[in-house]
C-alpha cells in the first residue's frame, strides 16, 4: 500500500554476486521504502466487521521485523490513548518505528505518526506524520474538513500551508486500520474479493486495494493462532517481485490482532511479527492440541 504510510522502516535487500551477498548502498536506500510499506501494511490491515468494537483505550501492539528469518531488521509500536479534539471525544492512536541492530548503524529510522479519529464515526481530524529516515526528515500535520470534505496540510519543515479537496470521510493511514477492523464484513466476503478504501496522506488522495484470500491456522510466537488472511496490493518493479508480493494475516477473533506480514523481494524475504500485547478488549484465542 504502497507508497507507504510512512510509519517506518528500511528495507533489507541483499543482491547475490559471484555466490556472496554483497548489500550496496542503494540496497539499504530502499530498504527505507519497504520498512515503511511493512509499517503502512500493519497501520492499515483489513479486518472483520462486528456490532461491538474490536479495540479500546489502553490496547499496545509491538511487532519486531527480520529478513528472511534471522537478521533482526526494526520495530514498531502502535497504542491506543483517549482525548477530546475540538470538544470532541477522540481515540488518540500514536504509531512508532525504528531500525534495530546492525541495520541502524547503516541507515537510522525513527518516525513518529499520530492520528485523532471520532470515537463512534471513525473519521480522522488530525494527522501527524514526524519522520528521521537516515537524515530525510518531515513534519507534516493534517487537519480535516470532513464536511466540506478537505485536507489542511501544514508541511512545518518547510512553513507551507496548502489546501486539498478530498472524498466524503476520508481517511488517514491510521484511522483506516480501525475503520475497517470495525466495518469490514468479512464474513459476506468471498475468497478474491477486492476491497478499497479512501485515504489521504502527505498532499494527495489515495486509493488503498486489498484482496481477501480466506482463512487459515498459523504459527505464532503465542501459540497457533486462526487468522484471516489477505493480500494488500503493491507496484511491482524494483523491490517487490510482483503487485501480489504482500500477505497480511490477522487473528480471527473480536480482537482482529494483526499477527504477521510477509513482503516476498527479488531476493529474499522481510516480515513482520507481533512479538507483544497489552491491553486487548476480549479474549485472545490460541488453538489448543488435544
């Protein structure tokens, strides 16, 4: 999704010369982009539709990232906080990642993405995007309009203020992962089906598209986990294989916990597992053997 939700991470790709990985420079340049898409697929899983929310104050997800198993590549947080915006009662969602280990001595990753969104509605008011990719830095705040349907971008790193016409109840690259845990009805959904969501991020409208591939039984760091699972669309070209290289699945349960991520690369493979928890509104559920 894919030019990214900017949140966080490079991207390891190594390229196989005279029988050696050999990791260039431009390597760990685009490293950065695939870090950030892997941060963008966490913030903005699709899941279930339900009459009761899937989330609340207090909840905390920690994922830790690695290429093709065994290097160490980052991590990233995503907590759940209350507030009032505008005499409003709001969920204040603060998304974080960073590279970790021997990646962060080559390329240093810290962003930082907030977004306040209606508590009942689910429509964003605010968005934050605050970002130190290897020196490339921004410092974005989104303020929306959403009934005359705009979006205020103040681009502070540079003091300039634009306006953009935007769809009836847009939404940010945070609020869209909550939107849609509450209001995806995958239960009436068939294996193939294409959904799509209006976003808005940096200064331009975006039309997010993934497809749902169905159910399945997966390893976890808890135990074996039902998830759902789906396949977000990318552009294919120099780092994914294909414009199918993404899988996302997520637990089948109230919760809806974002389990794991998986980017296939044209060599090798980075993915994204949920290492912690806190904080779950319902019980989580984990596959007993008899």
């Amino acid at each position: 999704m894919f030019y990214t939700f900017g949140m966080v991470i490079v991207k390891l790709v190594y390229k196989q010369y005279k029988c050696s990985l050999v990791v260039t420079f431009t390597d760990f340049y685009n490293m950065k982009k695939l870090f950030l898409i892997i941060l963008t697929v966490l913030i903005i899983q699709p899941l279930i539709s339900q009459n009761e929310s899937s989330f609340g104050k207090g909840e905390w997800f920690r994922f830790e990232m690695s290429y093709s198993g065994f290097l160490k590549a980052g991590e990233a947080t995503i907590t759940v906080n209350e507030a009032m915006y505008k005499n409003k009662p709001v969920h204040h969602v603060v998304g974080k990642g960073w590279t970790t280990g021997a990646i962060s001595w080559f390329f240093k990753v810290e962003d930082r993405y907030e977004s306040y969104f209606d508590k009942e509605k689910i429509i964003p008011y605010k968005f934050i995007r605050n970002i130190d990719e290897g020196g490339h830095t921004k410092n974005i705040e989104i303020t929306f309009d959403q009934e005359n349907n705009k979006a205020h971008v103040n681009n502070i790193k540079h003091n300039r203020k634009s306006v953009f016409d935007t769809k009836p109840n847009i939404q940010d690259m945070i609020s869209t992962f909550y939107y849609l845990r509450d209001n995806l009805d995958v239960d009436n959904l068939n294996k193939g089906t294409e959904v799509h969501v209006d976003m808005f991020f940096d200064d331009e409208n975006y039309g997010f598209k993934l497809k749902y591939l169905g159910k399945e039984i997966i390893e976890t760091e808890f135990g074996k986990i039902k998830a759902l699972k789906f396949r977000p669309y990318v552009m294919a070209g120099r780092v994914f294989k294909e414009e199918e290289s993404l899988t996302l699945w997520v637990s089948n349960d109230k919760n809806k916990v974002p389990l794991r991520i998986q980017a296939d690369l044209a060599v090798g493979s980075l993915r994204a597992d949920l290492e912690a928890f806190k904080g779950l509104k319902h019980p989580f559920k984990i596959v007993v053997q008899e």
